[in-house]
C-alpha cells in the first residue's frame, strides 16, 4: 500500500488560481506604490484602479451580452430549421380495399396501380 498522499485534480487547480490572484494582487499593489511615487494621491491610485476594473468588466459584460444574443439567435435558427417543413412529404401509397376493389391508393384516394374492370 502506498502511503504517499495524492493531490486531486481540483487541489491542483485552486492553488493555481490561488498563486494567479497572488500575484496579480502584487502587481496591483506595484502599480499602486508606482503611481504614488509619481505624485498621484493614495486615494487617486485606488480610485484609478477601481475605474480600470470597472471598465474591464463592463467590456466583458458587453461582450458576454453580443455572445448571448448570438447564441440565441442560432438556436432561434435551428428551431425554425427544424420546424420549416421542408420534410412534409405527402403520406405514401398504401395497399388497401377502396372504392375500385383492392389496389394500391394514393392518400386521397386514388387507385394508382394498373387494374382490370372486367375481372371485378
């Protein structure tokens, strides 16, 4: 039996994403200390970050909107495709007894096959 402990997939993949916000936290705080060592006030420094995030995220939202209408309107398309009619063929001729005697009919009524009178 092996003793060693294993990491599962999902460990693996929060930890990553844990050390991606880690550092893009730094970067924050870099770029922060960097704005205010060029004599933009602390507060200016946070108020321009949050305007960049706010604006990043209105442009993934407008972005996600164009996509979710596009996707919409694709499935709008397949179910009119499927819907069109474009398969409603008349019902098939069908061996039955009708008003000529036994033959093949077509769906209104019609005797189609060659026939005889005489040997009815």
């Amino acid at each position: 039996m092996n003793t060693t402990t294993r990491i599962s997939i999902a460990e693996r993949l929060g930890r990553s994403f844990g050390r991606g916000w880690r550092a893009y936290v730094r970067g924050e705080r870099r770029l922060s200390s960097w704005l205010a060592s060029k004599g933009v006030p602390v507060m200016g420094a946070t108020a321009l970050l949050w305007v960049v995030k706010l604006v990043v995220l209105g442009m993934l939202l407008y972005t996600m909107s164009w996509l979710a209408l596009l996707l919409v309107l694709a499935v709008v398309a397949a179910w009119v495709a499927r819907n069109a009619g474009l398969n409603d063929d008349p019902p098939e001729s069908e061996w039955r007894n009708g008003p000529a005697g036994f033959g093949l009919y077509t769906y209104d009524g019609f005797r189609i096959d060659p026939h005889v009178e005489d040997e009815e």
